[in-house]
C-alpha cells in the first residue's frame, strides 16, 4: 500500500494485490525528494522516465503532480497491468506510457531516442553494485536526460556511488536518492 501524497489525487491510498513483491518509496521519502524537484521544475512542462517502475508509486505521484509525461519501465507483468489498471482508473492513462522489458534492454534499445528532464531510477535493493553502474552509464551517455535535467537513483543508505556527475546525495533512513547531472555536450558519447 502507498499513497499519492499531493496533486490531484492527493492522500489516495493504493493497495497493490496481497502477492505482489514490493518496496514502495516511503511517504516521507518521497515527499522530501519531490519537495527538492519542485523547487526546480514546474511538474506541469516535464518528461519523466521511471525505471523499474515497480506498482507506479513514483510514476502516480508524478501524474498526480500534473506531469503530462511519465514513461514507466517495469519488467513484471503483473505490475505493468497495475500501472495501467489504476492509471485507467485514475484518469492518467494520457499522461503515462508504460512499457514492459528489462530496464537495461529497454535503455540499449531506446538510446538517443527521447529525453527527459528527471529520470529516476528505483532498482531491486539487492541489484549488485557493478549493475548500478552500468545503469548510470546507459542513462548518461545515451542523452536520456536533457540538458536541465537530472538522474536521481534510489538505493541502500549504506551504498555510497561514485562518479563524475554525481551532485548530491540526500539520506532518508535505509534509503538514500543520488542525483546525478547530465553529461555535458562534449561528454556524448556517440
């Protein structure tokens, strides 16, 4: 269960079904992380892109927020009909696009395509440290996140990632958002 903390739908509570494995951002979390991105975006003029996607937590909280464009990855097919149920549900099925795949071939297949002002990336806990890597990798050197934009990764307090484009990293209990800026123009790799 998780619940839509503002915007439209504000203090709508989502239950998933009782099978499914999952680990929702926390309300206070999530809360601290979108206080910081409204500081800088207008939610209203953004492109978001969700990775492992999960049962649409952050994704319901981006449309909630008036966000006309989140794109969801999600590799369970039992979650992406969630996302899709409850975003038909909720009336947001214009505002998100959900695509089934492994997030890795998803980005391989989709580099250079489209980009967005937030991707955001909440990956399984026990990902190994070397996959997270090559997750900021596909995402920075393939132009997924515009110019203004940023690449947040969610993961364990107790990781600490380093890289070059790496910003800031705030700590919410066990949980941790790492926010990485984009490469800059001469840093594309083609």
């Amino acid at each position: 269960m998780f619940r839509i903390i503002s915007g439209k739908w504000k203090a709508k509570k989502i239950a998933a079904p009782k099978n499914f494995e999952v680990r929702p951002t926390t309300d206070f979390a999530k809360e601290a992380l979108f206080s910081i991105l409204e500081n800088k975006y207008d939610m209203q003029s953004i492109s978001v892109l969700d990775l492992f996607a999960g049962i649409g937590s952050i994704t319901f909280e981006f449309a909630s927020r008036g966000c006309a464009d989140v794109t969801s990855v999600e590799l369970n097919p039992k979650h992406t009909s969630f996302i899709n149920s409850t975003a038909s549900e909720l009336d947001m099925s214009l505002q998100i696009n959900v695509q089934r795949g492994d997030v890795f071939d998803w980005l391989k297949k989709f580099r250079n395509k489209k980009s967005f002002e937030i991707v955001f990336s909440d990956a399984p806990f026990e990902m190994e440290e070397k996959k997270y890597y090559e997750l900021l990798s596909l995402v920075l050197n393939n132009k997924f996140v515009k110019p203004n934009g940023v690449f947040i990764v969610e993961h364990q307090s107790r990781m600490k990632l380093e890289h070059p484009n790496l910003i800031d990293t705030r700590k919410y209990g066990n949980v941790s958002f790492s926010f990485f800026e984009p490469n800059k123009e001469d840093d594309q790799e083609i």
